[in-house]
C-alpha cells in the first residue's frame, strides 16, 4: 500500500464520480469540472491506455518467443506445480505382474477348495503353483501365483468345519485378478509435454517408474517495493502505512508458478532503481508503485534511461490503471503495478499472470463464469475488476472493493470482469479464479 496510491485520478477514479461526470443534467454550469494542471496528462494516458482483453492477450504474447531456459530434472516431491518438458513414459508395465485387485483367496480349478497354509501378501516375490482344487489366502495387491483361475473375494467365500473353501457366488475366470500392463505396457506415452504435474500426475510418475521429472524451470522474478512512507513492522504512525505488498505478493506469484528469487525494497530512489533493474538477471522484475507521473514516481523515466521497449501503458481496468508492461532487455520483462493492493493484484493478474504462464509453458485456464447475484455497477470507459465469492451456481459481489483495499480480495475465491457500463443481477460474468481457490492449478506456496 502506498500513502501517494500513484495519484487518484491517476489510478481510481471512484466510479461514483466518473458516472457523475458523464451523467450530470445539461446547463448545470456548476457541475463542470474546472480544468486543472493534471487534466492533459490524464486525457493523454486514456488515449494511449490499452483495453483490458488487449492488455492480457498483448502480456500472454510478450515471451512466446523468449529464449526459454532449458528443462531441469526435479525430484517428485519438487514438481508439483511445474509443467512437463517431456512426454511421460512408462518405464515398466502397469501393473508390473499379475496381481490381486481384493483381499480373498487365489483359487485354482473349480471349488470346493483345500486352502493351503502358506498365504500370500503384498512385496513377497513369485509364489508356489496352485494345483488344481487348491486355494490360497491373498492381500490385495499380491502376486498372483502360477497357474490361478480367479480371486474370491473374503466375503464371497466361506470355508466348512474341514478347511476347505466354498463360494458363496459363482467365479468367473480372472475374476477380481489386475493382469500385467492392464493400465499401461513399457514404453506406452502416458502423458504429453506441457502437462501441468499435479498430485495425481506425481502418482502416476513414480506407479511408472520415475525418481525425477525434466520440467520447464518456474520463471525467476525479482520483486522491488518502492516508496518512501512503508513500514515493515507495527502500527501506521506519523504519515507512514504498513507495507501491504512486499508481505503478500511473493507468495501469490509463486502460486502462479514464478520462483521468487528477491524481494527488495528500494523507497523513492532513482538511482537505486535504475541500478536494480538494469542488474537484475531475473525473468520478469515487478516493481510496486511509481508508475504515474508524479516527482517521485521513476518507473517511466528508468525504462527510458536503459531503453526498454513499452508494451503496455496503461489499461483502461479499474482498479490499476496506470499499470505498465515493458520488454527490458531480450529475455526479460518488467510488470509495474500500481502501488494500492488491490490496483497491484488487478496488474499483478492482468499482466505478470499471462507473461509467466507463457514463461512457464503452463496451460491456458478454461474460460469460467457464472451469474451474479448482484447488480455491480461499472465504470462508463474502463473494465472493472471485482472480487466475488462463488456460492453454489452464482457469484456473489463482495463489499471493500476499493483501490486500495485488501479486506474484499481477502474473503474472495474469484474476481468478477465487468465490462464498461456495469452488468446487471443475473448476467453472467468472466471469473478469474484465485490460484488458491483454482481446481487444478497446481498451486504451490514453497
């Protein structure tokens, strides 16, 4: 959070305000704005500001034909959350022997049977041959010994006074028995490169043989928190505010599969900035606050100093307008968020989202929405970003959905989009899922 919040025309003009602007009654001479110092450049950030689907679809194509790191073998327990470089292929058959699917009997012939003494469990190597008429106890997941019809279930079978087995049902041949390479035969492909690896998929790696993965590396991020008036620790005093950003942004982009490499915190320094930013060797750096144009905000003037080129300045988004995206070097890329929270959680899924899944080769997310169940009023030029609780078939507006506030965001599973001019109860609107509340994102907090 920053006290300067990058300038509130700038940055959020309360919608409110921007309705009345273009809602006021003809002749109400009073009712016009006077001109003031800042309206040119505010009139000229609007006409270069880039619209919200542009914005994304511009950051998602930004590193498609960046020089990739190259594929690294990670350990199981490091991959979840990262994304194939290979095909999966089985190294063994699936199952690798013939094998019990119940707890029960192996038989072999028609019944009634004699059971031997000798069972047979889970992690024994290759049993006795069954004769014909003879039955042995099993564990599931057991080697099925030589020459057996079928598996009995414990509960189908009963056995007599004298020992032998009985069955309760009729046994088809090959009953309740997982024969060799059911599910997969060496060699097989089990799944393709650019597979998100989620628990299921470390499963199904190591079932097939594998100790590491070769995985796309997460992109390597550098954050820098800027801004003179923050506070690491205890209570706002004396015109200086807690650092909302430095706390929560690390973790919310390495649930979007970045490796966060630093987190620096720089004030209101020019120089120091340039420094950062034209030594920093990271994937993307994401600079928070001093993206507007006021004497301390020295975003702009550094990406000019070390001639970055700009992709996107400014997004026609409430909250987050003044965010940036710029190309700063041949394989790296600087996000500037806004310096209110939610204006940098808007920039930080608007931009830094779509760049490090392309980064990362992750996978587009389906498109989701759902019905509102509330009336959100809109901005009359910008796309709003919402936060929204999602109830069973609707998606509830949640209040404290202001610049600078983090108290909706915090008790939201999604942000709602709402195009210009509002969306009214019962309109379906696009969700952006938090990863967090993602089925399947793979999220990873570590």
């Amino acid at each position: 959070m920053t006290a300067r919040g990058l300038g509130r025309d700038a940055d959020d003009l309360d919608v409110e305000e921007a309705l009345a602007l273009v809602k006021r009654p003809a002749g109400t001479e009073t009712a016009v704005p006077q001109p003031s110092a800042g309206a040119a450049p505010r009139a000229a950030e609007r006409h270069h500001a880039t619209p919200w689907p542009e914005a994304r679809a511009i950051a998602a194509r930004a590193s498609r034909g960046a020089r990739r790191r190259p594929p690294v073998a990670v350990s199981l327990d490091a991959a979840l959350g990262l994304v194939l470089a290979e095909p999966l292929t089985a190294r063994t058959d699936l199952p690798s022997f013939d094998t019990s699917a119940m707890d029960g009997w192996a038989v072999a012939g028609p019944g009634p049977w004699r059971v031997r003494d000798e069972g047979v469990l889970a992690g024994h190597g290759e049993s006795v041959r069954l004769d014909d008429g003879e039955a042995a106890r099993i564990a599931t997941g057991a080697r099925i010994p030589p020459d057996t019809t079928a598996v009995l279930r414990s509960e189908h079978g009963r056995t007599d006074d004298k020992g032998r087995l009985h069955p309760l049902r009729d046994v088809a041949h090959g009953q309740d028995i997982r024969p060799r390479g059911q599910e997969c035969r060496s060699g097989d492909h089990l799944l393709p490169p650019a597979t998100l690896v989620t628990p299921a998929v470390l499963g199904l790696a190591a079932a097939a043989g594998y100790d590491t993965l070769a995985v796309v590396p997460r992109p390597r991020v550098e954050v820098l928190v800027l801004g003179d008036e923050l506070l690491t620790e205890g209570l706002p005093h004396g015109g200086l505010i807690r650092d909302a950003l430095g706390p929560m942004l690390p973790p919310w982009l390495r649930a979007l599969g970045a490796e966060v490499v630093a987190v620096r915190r720089l004030g209101d320094d020019a120089e120091a900035l340039y420094k950062a930013v034209s030594g920093s060797d990271a994937d993307l750096v994401v600079t928070t606050g001093g993206t507007a144009a006021g004497p301390v905000d020295h975003v702009h003037p550094t990406l000019r100093r070390i001639g970055a080129e700009l992709l996107v300045d400014g997004v026609k988004v409430r909250p987050g307008h003044p965010m940036l995206l710029a190309r700063t070097k041949e394989d790296q890329y600087l996000v500037g968020l806004p310096g209110n929270p939610l204006a940098a959680v808007s920039g930080l899924l608007t931009l830094a989202e779509p760049l490090l899944r392309t980064l990362a080769a992750r996978p587009v997310p389906e498109p989701y929405g759902l019905p509102l169940r509330d009336a959100v009023q809109g901005h009359p030029h910008d796309t709003r970003l919402v936060p929204v609780a999602v109830r069973t078939g609707h998606a509830m507006p949640l209040h404290y959905n202001g610049p600078a506030m983090l108290r909706g965001v915090a008790a939201a599973d999604a942000l709602a989009v709402v195009p210009p001019g509002g969306a009214v109860k019962g309109q379906d609107a696009e969700l952006i899922e938090l990863p967090w509340t993602s089925a399947g994102s793979g999220a990873c907090f570590t």
